[in-house]
C-alpha cells in the first residue's frame, strides 16, 4: 500500500485558482467541504482560505475529478473556478524534486506554479533570464519552481511569469513552499 492510497482510494488536493482574492469570487471553505463531501468525496479537509482542500476518492482520475469539483464549485457559487487536482505521489514529487536548496530558504522566498499539463521550456524562452537576478525559475513535471528572494509580492519575475502569453492555454496556480509541504503531508494520510 503507498501512502496517500488506502483499499482502492486515493487521496488528493484539489487546488483552486483565484478565490477569496480582493474580496471577490468568495468560497467560505465550510462550504467548499459541505461541497466536497456532496460529490461524494471522504476525509475532506480544507487548508487556509486561499482554496486548497484534500480529499479520498475511489474513483476518477485527476482530470476528471477537477472537472467535477469545477462544475460542482460555478453551479453553487455561480462562477467558474480552475481547479487542478494533484495526487499525494505527484505532490511529493513536487517537494523531492525541487531544484532550489527548499531546506535553506524562508518558505516565502519559494514558490511553486502548478500547470494544468506540461509546459515545455520554449513557452518561457523569451524571458531574459539573467535580468531578474537574483530571482530565478525552473521547470518540472507540470510545475514552475520561482525563487524570489523578496518574496512574490516584490518579484517582477512572477509578474513577467504571469503574463497571459506565457500561460495561455493552460490553468496555472501558484503556492508558497509553506503550503506546497503541507500539502504532502495532508494527502499523505
């Protein structure tokens, strides 16, 4: 048996973009878990207000589920939200993998962008990489890892990473390292 996975249920995070910013599009997380466990959904938890929750599901693959989870999310709430729906093995993943030394850094000086699919290092080509140092980035499975010093708030590389040219065509969605563990550990059961 691996972790996150118990008798033919798997557990997830379902990432939502673009909630309970500036006042707008508000998702009460006790609602997003009534939610969630309409669909059907076991062990709901939610993390922060900012739309991460994790869930068991016996069936479905993540594509499926988040499309599930979005149309559940615009019939309630009456607007659309992206959803990305990540596994416990994907997420840790995420966390093994990340090419910047995590265990040396403030978590607000890491970030990581989850990518709907793969992005491949010709959509970011354009950007002059050596104009933003110190601040750097780099690609992995379907995640941008960001390394911003001053955090995302002062970075204009998250900004110039943010424009809709460089992520037309697919749903991103940004967290901080803080969250990013947190999340393993949540889906790890």
């Amino acid at each position: 048996m691996t972790t996150g996975t118990t008798a033919g249920t798997t557990t997830y995070a379902a990432l939502l973009r673009g909630i309970n910013v500036g006042g707008s599009r508000k998702v009460p997380m006790a609602e997003l878990r009534t939610l969630l466990e309409g669909l059907g959904y076991g062990a709901v938890r939610t993390y922060l207000q900012s739309g991460n929750a994790v869930f068991s599901s016996d069936h479905g693959d993540e594509e499926s589920l988040a499309a599930e989870v979005s149309g559940a999310l615009a019939e309630h709430f009456g607007f659309t939200v992206d959803v990305l729906v990540r596994d416990h093995a994907y997420l840790r993943a995420v966390l093994d993998d990340c090419p910047f030394p995590a265990a040396d850094l403030e978590a607000r000086q890491l970030h990581a962008t989850y990518f709907s699919e793969a992005v491949g290092p010709d959509r970011f080509e354009a950007v002059d990489r050596q104009a933003f140092l110190p601040e750097e980035f780099r690609l992995g499975d379907r995640v941008l890892y960001l390394y911003a010093p001053d955090g995302l708030g002062r970075s204009r590389l998250a900004e110039t990473l943010a424009k809709p040219r460089l992520t037309k065509g697919v749903v991103a969605t940004t967290r901080n390292w803080n969250t990013v563990v947190k999340l393993v550990e949540l889906t790890g059961g």
